[in-house]
C-alpha cells in the first residue's frame, strides 16, 4: 500500500465510477482498475462494491478511505509547509547567545533580517555562554553562538567577530589615568562580574589561579546595566567586550596589556543539518559583521 493507491481510492470514493475517477486522475481506467486490485490484494479484503450503477465502499472500503483522507491531506499540508520554508515565507531560526552580544551587537541586525524576511519568527535565547552551548548540544536551539574555545568536531561554525576584551572602571579609579592595564594590576581591585556560566568570570578566574591570586569579588549580577552602574559610580571595575561601552556611558574603556581579544562563533550541530531559515540567519550575519 503506497499513497498513490490511497489517492486512486479516495478520488474513486469521491467519484463514484472507475471512469470519472480515472478522467479525475488523469490516467485509464483499466490502470485505475488494476491499481484498486492490488490494493486490495495486498491487503485481503474487497474495498469497492462492483454491482451496477453507482459503486461504493465495503465497510473495509470506507475505513481505509477515512484514513487515506487525513493520510493525503497531511501530505499536502506537509508539502505546502515544505515550499514555504524553501522559498523562506516560513519557518523559525532559533538561536541562543551570549548576553553582551544580545544586547549590544545583535539588535540592529535582527531588525534587519526581520526586515527582509517578515514571514520568519526569530526566537532568541540569552544567557551566558555556557548557556548558549548547553542549548545547542541539547538541541534546544539550532545555532548558537560561542566562544572559540568552545569548539569542537561536533559542531561547523563560521566566524562572526572578533571583539577585544577592556577593563570597564569609573573615571575617578586610580587606574584611570593608565593607557593599558595589567592583569595584576586589575586582580588588585574590587570586581563586579558575572554570575556562573559566563565566559568573561572563567577567563578572569583561569588568569588569577595561574597568577596566584584570588579575585575581589564584591558584586556579582548577569544585568549589564547595573554592572555599568557599579562600576560608573567607582564601587568597582569589571571586564567587558569593548562593545559594551557606549559613548554615553560616564566609564572608560582601557585595553588589557598586553591585549586580549574573543573570537566568537556561530556554530550548529553537524548531525542535524540547518533549515534554510537558519542558513539564510548565518549568512545574513555573515555578510552584515
């Protein structure tokens, strides 16, 4: 049983004669005809009532008929479903990121993309970066983007920026006046910093182990704005993607010496291939860095 011998049944139910179903269908009816007669052979039973005049169903008939209806309208359903998602007016691109980049980087740019794909729902997840790993290896997300270090052969990924990572501190700290900082200079300073899981408190804490000492960890909170806050109001300094540090913001933005900088990826699992509405996201960012 295929589903071209569901159709011939049902445009045969609808029908009622093996010549109107064959000229519905498009072919002779003693293929139509032959057709049914497999049916019915591969699965037993008399599926049509061959008297004179109108024929109809058996009970089988009309049972197999009643699932050869939803079978075939699934299908089209799915097909329909299918075209649109190839010619991009549906479908859903669902990406986890990191926090910074969330708030900073990716705004102007899903409003573009948005722009030029309004059927497309885009679903956002943010959090730290190890958040934002965790969902892509659970299959939570489709893509996601993650640092370099995060890595490996289970993943394709393309570049997205590179970003430098500055000492964020209020205008009156003693180490305003540096045009660089030294990590050990840094470590000597009360910190605010993100909670767990987000790349910028591991780096900070991996380089004070390897240095010997212990962060000053007086503030921690995963809300940029309050960090900005802390550390513009002089209670204490912090690390950030120099993204981050706008204009407007009454802090100042010194580079690490020697400096540092964080490669960022968008990256998908190799085992489950993107949907078009994912791939066609990449490239959009791809081509808008």
């Amino acid at each position: 049983m295929d589903i071209r011998q569901l159709t011939h049944l049902d445009a045969l139910a609808r029908s009622g004669s093996f010549t109107l179903a064959a000229k519905r269908l498009n072919m002779a009816q003693p293929a139509l005809s032959q057709s049914i007669k497999r049916l019915e052979h591969s699965l037993g039973v008399t599926l049509v009532n061959r008297g004179t005049g109108r024929l109809s169903l058996t009970a089988e008939g009309l049972v197999l008929h009643q699932h050869a209806t939803l079978i075939i309208k699934q299908l089209l359903q799915a097909q329909a479903q299918i075209r649109a998602m190839a010619n991009l007016s549906s479908g859903e691109v669902r990406i986890a990121v990191p926090g910074m980049l969330g708030s900073f980087y990716l705004p102007s740019r899903l409003m573009a993309f948005r722009h030029q794909h309004p059927e497309l729902k885009l679903s956002l997840f943010e959090g730290g970066t190890r958040d934002a790993l965790r969902m892509l290896q659970q299959e939570e997300v489709d893509i996601a983007i993650i640092t370099a270090q995060d890595l490996n052969s289970e993943f394709d990924s393309r570049l997205l920026l590179r970003e430098q990572m500055v000492v964020a501190l209020g205008q009156e700290h003693p180490l305003a006046g540096l045009e660089r900082i030294r990590l050990d200079d840094f470590l000597e300073h009360e910190l605010v910093m993100f909670k767990t899981g987000y790349f910028h408190r591991e780096w900070i804490l991996s380089q004070a182990k390897s240095l010997g000492k212990t962060p000053n960890i007086a503030f921690e909170t995963n809300l940029i704005n309050l960090i900005k806050q802390v550390v513009s109001q002089g209670f204490a300094i912090t690390s950030v993607l120099e993204m981050a540090i706008g204009p407007k913001d009454d802090i100042l933005a010194k580079p690490f010496e020697p400096p540092v900088f964080l490669d960022l990826h968008v990256a998908w699992k190799k085992q489950r291939p993107i949907s078009l509405a994912d791939r066609a996201f990449v490239d959009f960012l791809m081509h808008n860095r």
